[in-house]
C-alpha cells in the first residue's frame, strides 16, 4: 500500500470508543475516531483532535455506534460432535445420573460421537456454534481438544480447530487438553493414559505445530495435581503455555499448581482458597469465571470475586461452550450472567471478554484494548452506553466487526471460503 497520500488505511469517525485500555474503567472517548494502517491501530482520539488535510483511503461513518476491542471467548470446548440434550431432558423426568452415566452417557458419549465423525462432520457440527459466537461480535476464539483422548481424534479436533481460524475475521487459539477425562480404554489406569498423554499425544502434536497452550481438567472427578503436574512439566519442556480446570467442584490446589508453573489462567474457581489467590496474584495468573457452567449446574457456591478483586487478579469470563455443563454460544450473555450470578460490574464483564481474556490467551501485547500500536481488532454495537452490554438477555446490537483493519463481511460471509 503506497501511504505518501493517506496516512491511513481506513478512518471510522462518529463512534463512540470504549478503549478498555488498562486502569482507565470503559475508557470512554465520546464522538471519537479511530485509525487503522496495516492491520494496526494507527490513532484514537476525539474527533476533534483529528489531523486536518488528506487522512485515509476509506472513511467510515459509525452512525454513532459504540465501538470496543473485538470479544475474545478464552475458554471454550466449540469443536464437538453430537449434544447431549438427550441425557438433559431424561436428568429432568427424573432418571438418575448414575443411571444415565452407565448407558454410556456423559462426557463419553461426546467423546463417542467426535471420535465417529470424520473431520468434515466434526467441522460442519461445530461451525453453527462458532458463527454464533462470531456474531456477537467474538473476533478471537480459545478452543480446546479434550474429546479425542486418543491421538489421531485429538489431532481432528485440533485440525478443525485450526480449519475454524481460517474464517475470515476470526482468530482461533488451540488448546490440547489430553487430560479432560479417562477414555473408556484406559478405564482404572490413568497414570498409564497419563503417560500416552506426556509421551505420545501432546509431543506429536506441539511438532505438528497444533497446540498453543496446554490445559487439564483438575478434580476428583477428572485428574489429581500429581498427573497434572506431569502434563505441565511436559508442556514446559515444549515451551508451551499452561491452564488448567482448577477448583470447580473441589479445592485441589489447582490454582497454586498453575501459578507455580506461570499459568496463563486458572478457569472455573468456585472453591478457590486464600492460598490459590494469592499464588495467582503474585504469578500474574489470570482468573477466568464461566457463568454459563455455573448456572447449567445450578451451583450454588460463588466463586470467591472479592477476594481475587482486593488480590489484584485479573478478571476474565468466557463461555466454557460445551456439550454437559455450559450449551452457551452467548459472549453476551456470559456477560449478563457473570454480574447477575457473579456480582460483577458490566464494565468488568466487559473487561472479562476483551482486556482480561487477552491475558488468560497470552496475547494482551496485540489484543483486547484499543491502544495505537495493538490489532485494530473491534466490534461496533447499537447501544446507548458500554453497560447495555451486559444488560440486556437475548438481544444482539452488534453491528458491524473488524479484524486486522477489515471489515468482516456480515451474514453469509462468516462462512468458510466464501
Ligand atoms: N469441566 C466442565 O465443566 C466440562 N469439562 C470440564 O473439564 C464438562 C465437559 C462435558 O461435560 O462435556
Ligand atoms: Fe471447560
């Protein structure tokens, strides 16, 4: 692009900016603009402050929208075949759990049917709920493995995930979470699926260049801290960076394990200790809330949001969507949620889906803030003030969202090679 005429690329004026840079609150510039060259953030301000003469090759007008940093949904399992509706609706006329789980039910029915479905079925199963998202003005997305459990279907779901980050306008994170549950193979012997995990899984798959952060599912239920540790370890010999499923329905010093090994995030955190808290603060460990599981649950313990407030822990929410505990394709409503359930307020809500959950991804260099030098990476909204956000249930004010500079074609477009 020759820039000896225009400065810019692109100038959207007559927007309202929600900057979310750090410590500023929504950091709120009314009747602002914002310039993007080569993908970049190139200037914000007032309108006012604008410079005068020849600015940029295409001037946009907002009409007035509020404009914030893309969502980014840090937590997610998207990529899965089949639902468990089924198992849901039998919960509610009153079959018991055990019973459902010995019909095969739980999450290895999920494993079941993403292990049966070929890559192109497991792509076109997920995809519905990834345009979700998308609409909502989600510009960069997490998304874990964990319903392969075995190589070659870890690897399909890595794939896909990585296919699904070719959308345009979208920005797909990859995360092996080999140790999610025990596949029915390895039943009574995890340290031995433990080993596949460490030795065979999670190498071939960092070489083939499709992991971007390791996690783990943490609990009495799933893994002990000793066999998270040793998925951990063998992370950090790949260079890759840890999370983990800490404290969801037990204390099992989830959180101090990831702190000690500079976690990214530790997610969930209902039973979240004073211990846990202060290991995140001093690793700089982010806490990412999932209202969604909660709610699905109907958890009633909170997890402990003053405490990581005065602790100084960054915030982040997400939706956790997945098949048994959080069917939520909803960025907003994980919004809602997380200050109706939570207590959060709307602005660390907000701050949960951009600023924050660009640190629970490691990218908060390039993402989640309006700052020049960053991604011009955001969403245009028809609301009246950044709380409306959070506010309202089931209504979708995005209306417009860019990534890298560009416009994201609306509707159809968010399709794959279209
Ligand atoms: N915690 C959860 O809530 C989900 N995974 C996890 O580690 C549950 C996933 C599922 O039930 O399919
Ligand atoms: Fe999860």
């Amino acid at each position: 692009m020759n820039h000896s005429v225009h400065h810019w690329d692109a100038l959207w004026l007559n927007v309202r900016l929600a900057t979310m840079k750090p410590g500023s609150g929504y950091g709120e510039i009314v009747d602002g603009a914002i310039a993007a060259r080569d993908g970049k953030i190139a200037w914000l301000g007032p309108r006012s402050a604008l410079p005068r003469g020849p600015r940029a090759a295409q001037e946009h007008d907002g009409g007035g929208a509020w404009l914030t940093p893309g969502l980014i949904d840090c937590h997610t399992h998207a990529v899965y075949a089949g639902n468990r509706s089924n198992e849901w609706e039998a919960r509610l006329n009153g079959v018991p759990y055990e019973q459902i789980a010995r019909q095969g039910g739980g999450i290895v029915s999920t494993v079941r049917a993403t292990r049966a479905a070929s890559f192109d079925e497991l792509l076109q199963a997920s995809l519905p709920r990834v345009h979700a998202l998308m609409a909502e003005g989600v510009t960069t997305l997490e998304i874990k493995s964990g319903y392969g459990l075995d190589l070659p279907n870890e690897e399909k779901m890595l794939r896909v995930a990585r296919e699904i980050g070719q959308l345009p306008g979208l920005e797909v994170r990859t995360t092996f979470l080999g140790a999610h549950a025990l596949p029915p193979e390895y039943a009574g012997r995890a340290d031995e699926y433990i080993d596949e995990v460490c030795q065979a899984m999670l190498p071939a798959l960092a070489g083939q260049g499709l992991v971007d952060a390791v996690d783990a599912f943490c609990e009495n239920i799933g893994f002990t801290p000793a066999q998270t540790e040793r998925v951990f370890l063998k992370a950090k010999q790949h260079g890759l960076p840890v999370k983990l499923h800490a404290e969801q329905l037990s204390d099992q010093g989830g959180a101090q394990l990831t702190a000690r090994y500079g976690g990214l995030s530790a997610d969930h955190l209902e039973h979240l200790s004073a211990k846990g808290i202060a290991a995140m603060a001093a690793a700089g460990t982010v806490a990412v809330l999932l209202p969604g599981a909660f709610y699905f649950l109907r958890d009633t313990l909170l997890p402990p949001v003053q405490a990581l407030r005065d602790a100084g822990v960054p915030i982040a929410v997400a939706t956790d969507c997945n098949p048994g505990t959080s069917p939520l394709t909803s960025p907003l409503l994980a919004m809602n949620m997380a200050c109706t359930l939570f207590r959060l307020t709307p602005q660390e809500a907000l701050a949960g889906l951009t600023l924050n959950a660009a640190r629970a991804l490691g990218l908060e260099a390039r993402l989640g803030s309006l700052e020049v030098g960053k991604d011009a990476d955001f969403a245009l909204w028809n609301i009246d003030r950044p709380g409306d956000l959070a506010y309202s249930m089931g209504l979708n004010p995005c209306a417009a969202v860019v990534k890298g500079g560009a416009r994201r074609p609306g509707g159809a477009d968010t399709k794959l090679n279209a």
